[in-house]
C-alpha cells in the first residue's frame, strides 16, 4: 500500500470514528439519527450536520463538528483529495447501461457411445 493509500485508509478511519461518536451523541442529546454512510460520500449532507453540530448546546457535539470538518473539508480532507463518490439517489436518475443480448445456448452433442454414464443433453443445464 502506498503512503496516499495509508493516509487515506487513516483519514477514513478517523472519520467513521468520528461520525460514530457525533451519531451516538446526536441521538442522546436531541433523538436526532443521523446516515453515517451518506455523510461519507455525499458533502452536501455532511455540511449539513456539520453545521448543525456547530449549532448544537453541547460542546462536545461542537468539538466533533470541528474535527469532522477539518477532517472532510480541511487542507487534505476526503472531500477535497478527491472526488466524492457520487449519491445513490443520483445514480438512479441516470439511464440504466443496456442489457446485453440473450446468449442462446448451443445444443450439445447427443450421446454417440452408449458406455459413457453421463447424459451429454443434461450437461450445461439446470434441472
């Protein structure tokens, strides 16, 4: 693995940390449940909670909001490093690939020796 990779995979590490302990609080504190998988991938989202946690009464919730911001939007951060993958809810409005066309299957060749014990027909298809 390369040091980018490392750092990355720590960067990512760090992050899922953080959004667990800023769940956990959200929920206690306000009954607020919060998408961790979508804050990872979507920044429209995350800033959104980020900026609802720095808006938050408890300074802990605010000190999470701080890191993750660092760590999404910061200097080196996931969002800025690369692009961010891109939302479920907008891969569905693209146009689904065409299908590729039905393989017929061959037939195989009829059993010519009537020693060999394996039907040579049922070979290739399900039951």
């Amino acid at each position: 693995m390369t040091e980018e990779h490392h750092s990355r995979a720590e960067l990512e590490t760090h992050a899922f940390a953080l959004m667990g302990r800023l769940h956990v609080n959200l929920r206690r504190q306000s009954g607020r449940v919060i998408d961790i998988e979508y804050m990872r991938i979507d920044p429209a989202y995350c800033r959104y909670l980020l900026k609802m946690a720095s808006l938050s009464t408890s300074e802990e919730v605010q000190e999470l909001g701080q890191k993750l911001q660092e760590v999404f939007f910061g200097e080196e951060g996931l969002f800025v490093r690369t692009e961010p993958r891109q939302p479920l809810l907008a891969r569905l409005q693209e146009p689904a690939p065409s299908a590729p066309a039905a393989i017929t299957p061959t037939a195989t060749p009829a059993a010519t020796d009537n020693a060999d014990p394996v039907d040579r027909g049922y070979i290739g298809r399900l039951r």
